[in-house]
C-alpha cells in the first residue's frame, strides 16, 4: 500500500497538458496536438490555438486519435521534452476484416479499367470516326 501511495503522489510542480494524439508512427513517441482557445488580440473573437508537442511512450499503449495527458520531463532528445502520462479515452479504430470483402460482386467505379469496359468501348475495324474533318 505504501508503494502504491507513494506512486501517485505527485513530485515536484511539472506542467501537463492535455491533447490528442495525431501520430504514432515512431518507435516509443507520439505526437500529441493540444489545442487552447483564447480571444483574437484585437478582434477578440475566440480562435483555436494549436501545437504539437513529442512525447515518450514507452508501452507504446497510445494510438492515433486517443485523448492523453503528457507530463513535462528531462529533454530526452532534440524534440522530446515531454512524456506520455496516462491515455485518457480510447479512440475508436475502425479497421475492415481483408476476408469480409467479396473482390467479385464490388462494382468498378467509373475510373477503373475492366475488360468489359474495354471490350464495349472499342470501335468496330471498319467504322469511321465521328467528328469533322480539317
């Protein structure tokens, strides 16, 4: 017990922020978006302010889309100041099982090329060409 209270008890006054993964592409580093909305300095609309921070994942447990908290720590390389706290809400991943797809009853969209497609649109050897002649 005493080790598990000792574990979450905050050291030090280090800065969190909260933001969404945008990129998990890299061994043990995420990029994180963070979003702030503040007011225009002169027009004093309210816009969205983003940055993008790099953060250490050790577990590599963040995915892209995800809600997470990253924690300030020691520069652990030239972009990498800070580190991945806790996932805060899973994103939904949506992924289409390759079997569950049926390749013959998918229509061709109109861009595709299929022998049926080239089959009807040849013109017969013998027959001329429409249009005028220069």
């Amino acid at each position: 017990m005493a080790e598990s209270a000792a574990v979450k008890k905050k050291i030090g006054n280090k800065n969190e922020k909260v933001g969404e993964v945008v990129s998990a592409k890299m061994t043990k580093t995420i990029v994180v978006e963070v979003t702030r909305r503040v007011p225009h300095p002169i027009y004093k609309r309210i816009i969205n302010k983003r940055s993008k921070f790099y953060a250490h994942d050790e577990q590599q447990t963040a995915k892209i889309g995800d809600t997470v908290r990253i924690i300030e720590c020691r520069p652990m390389s030239k972009l990498k100041r800070w580190r991945l706290g806790e996932v805060l809400r899973k994103a939904v991943q949506v992924a289409v099982d390759p079997s569950a797809v049926d390749l013959d009853t998918t229509q061709p969209t109109a861009g595709s090329k299929s022998l049926r497609a080239k089959s009807s649109t040849k013109p017969a050897a013998g027959a001329k060409k429409s249009g005028r002649k220069s």
